[in-house]
C-alpha cells in the first residue's frame, strides 16, 4: 500500500516579503535559471496584457485572461523536461510559448484561425482543453502510456478549482494514483470559477485534502511564488519519475482580473480584495527578490520587457497576415457524414460571405 500522508496545509512559500518574512534558496537554481525563470514570467504577462489590448481592438476574439497565474505557469514548466507532456486548460493558453511555440499561433487560437491548431507533438503540449477537467484523463492516459513504453517522460494537467467538482477530474485522478502514472495534477486554485466561489464549490477544507482520497500527496504552495512552485513541481516530476505515480498540486492564488473578456466580476468579486492581492501579484514579488539577490538591474529588467513586447509585436503581425480561414472548416472534422442540414447551413454562409 501506498502510503498517504495528510496533504500539506502550510502553503509553501520560498519568497520573503523584504521584511520580516525571509527568503529562502532553492537547492540547485543558479543565477540563469532564476533569471531564465524572470524571462518567462515577463513573456507570459506581456502576452496577457497585450491580448487584453488586441481583444478591446477587436483582432482576438474572447480571451481568457491569466493576469496574475504566471508564477503558476513559468514555475512548473521550469521543473519539467521538453520530452514531457503540457496538457493546459484555456487559463495557460500560451503556455506553449514557454516551449518555444510562436506567439502567432495562440493569437491565432485565439482569433479562431486554424493556424492556430499546432501538432501536439511538435511541442509536447496537447491542445487548449475549453471543456472544464476533460483533458485530466487525457493526461493520466499519456502519463500511463509513457510508463507501459518504459519512457522516463512525465504528464503534467493543469485545471482550475471548480474542475476538481468534475466527474472527469476523479476519474482521472483516481486512474493515475491506481496506475501509478506519471502525472502531475496542478491545480490553480483561483477561489473561483466564473462567480462561483471556493465556498460553494467544496466542502473540503483544502483542495489538497482531496488528494488523500486518492492515495497520493497533495501539496499547498503559494501560487504567487514561483520558486515556491518551481520546487513543488519538481519534487512531484521526480516522483514521478521514480515510479511513485501522481502528486496533487494545490496552487493558491487570488483571481484578480475578469474570468474573461466576456465577464464582469463587479456583479460578484470582493474589490477590496481584489486591490490588496494586486499588490502582492506574482511578476512584481518575483522581481523585488532577485533585486533583492541582486539578480536584476533596471537596465536588464527593461531588455527583457523589451524583447518579450517585440515578440508580441512580430506574433500579431503574422497572426494578421494569415489568409482568411477557408468557412467550410467551421463544418468539419465533427462528423464523418456531415446531416445535409449542415450541407445546408455551409451553403447559406458561403451566400453570405460572399454577398
Ligand atoms: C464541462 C464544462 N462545464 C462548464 C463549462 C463553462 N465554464 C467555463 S469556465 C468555467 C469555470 C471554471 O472554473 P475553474 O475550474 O476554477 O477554472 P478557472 O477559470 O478559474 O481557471 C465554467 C464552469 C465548461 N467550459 N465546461
Ligand atoms: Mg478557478
């Protein structure tokens, strides 16, 4: 039998707060990669915040923002190998460009154009799961399929709060601590899921408890700290790796911007709260501590901002300068014989596209 210990309650920290609160050091970072680290917290917030201006400029369509999950997103991947498998929800979008994806590609996702849809094995990042948890037994089938081929490489899903109330999130935790595959379970725990808060989606008192359940670790690690998150990610990889199976990863974090383009969370959100969780956002901890560490000047923090906003700059262009999408694609790929009303429903577009 496996055995299970109580899930971690303490949320991990590893970043002071230049008072009272220490910070720690993370055994076997170096310099780069903490300023490796720095660079993909940046590119993944400019990709944010320059997609929140392309959507209000109409060239994307609705955009799930992630303002604030970046330590989530840059630590974890950091604690992966390339050969390991990325199966991200709508909330890490870019994410792929963390693997050396083209910002062009997610913009083009996100604009609904077909070069948008990357092979998965180009980059080891599975396709943007919209379906609440339906990617979770995905990634425990390609976790367990690796360890079947006696490959070394891990699965890791990514999932928020309200999918740990779906039916395919069990199944697929449950399948993966039986299997003992592979697998990393990370949950970004945003204590929300659209208006639905953290207390009406459980009545656990941590999601991490639930990984007990299960017969695997949970941990709780402070989502804003993304060497926090680094090193429980890479603690659960190495599990993993060691034929140990699953690890439940509990980050915590505070939603701070809309759920999407769509929503308006004054209807809903605590302002107040909202205001005070700015402050402790996850870029600006992270660059106070390698200034801290003397890690980071103004010069070099400016010439990674730079490099990350001509990327974008390059990324919309070539998302731009796509050919239109052929209409007809809305009609495929769903069904082998298409009903004629679908014969129908395309003749009718193309009528109005071209008239
Ligand atoms: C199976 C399914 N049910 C409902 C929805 C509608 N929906 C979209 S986002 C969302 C909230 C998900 O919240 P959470 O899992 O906490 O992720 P977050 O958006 O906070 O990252 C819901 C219910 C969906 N996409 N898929
Ligand atoms: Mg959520």
């Amino acid at each position: 039998m496996a055995q299970v210990l109580p899930a971690e309650r303490d949320l991990r920290r590893v970043i002071g707060d230049g008072d009272a609160v220490p910070d720690r050091e993370v055994d076997g970072l170096t310099d780069h990669d903490l300023v490796e680290l720095y660079r993909s917290l940046v590119l993944l917030r400019t990709y944010d915040e320059r997609s929140v201006v392309y959507h209000r400029q109409g060239r994307i369509g609705t955009y799930a923002i992630y303002w604030n999950h970046e330590a989530m997103q840059a630590g974890s991947v950091y604690a992966l190998e390339d050969d390991d498998w990325i199966f991200p929800s709508y909330r890490e979008s870019a994410i792929g460009l963390l693997r050396g994806m083209p910002a062009s590609t997610v913009l083009s996702w996100w604009r609904g154009h077909p070069a948008g849809w990357w092979n998965p094995l180009d980059w080891n990042v599975a396709s943007i799961c919209v379906p609440i948890g339906t990617h979770v037994p995905h990634a425990a089938g390609l976790a367990w399929g690796k360890k079947l081929r006696g490959e070394n490489a891990c699965a890791i899903a990514y999932f928020g709060d309200g999918a740990t109330s779906e039916g395919s999130f069990h199944e697929g935790a449950n399948f993966a601590a039986v299997m003992r595959a592979p697998l990393v379970l990370f949950c970004n725990n945003n204590q929300w899921a659209i208006s639905t808060p953290l207390s009406a989606q459980t009545a656990a008192e941590t999601l991490a408890d639930k990984a007990v359940g299960y017969g695997m670790p949970g941990v709780r690690v402070d989502g804003c700290d993304v060497l926090a998150v680094y090193e429980a990610t890479r603690e659960a990889v190495a599990r993993a790796r060691a034929g140990e199976g699953p690890t439940f990863i509990e980050a915590v974090t505070y939603r701070t911007a809309p759920h999407a383009t769509a929503d308006d969370p004054s209807a809903y959100i605590d302002a107040a709260r909202v205001e005070e969780e700015k402050r402790r956002e996850c870029l600006g901890r992270y660059e106070a501590y390698l200034r801290r560490t003397g890690l980071l000047s103004d010069e070099a923090a400016e010439a990674v901002r730079a490099q990350a906003a001509d990327l974008m700059r390059e990324g919309i262009a070539a998302a731009e300068a796509e050919p239109p999408a052929d209409p007809g694609l809305v009609f495929s790929h769903a069904y082998v014989d298409p009903p004629a009303s679908l014969t129908d429903d395309l003749a009718e577009l193309k009528r109005v596209l071209d008239g």
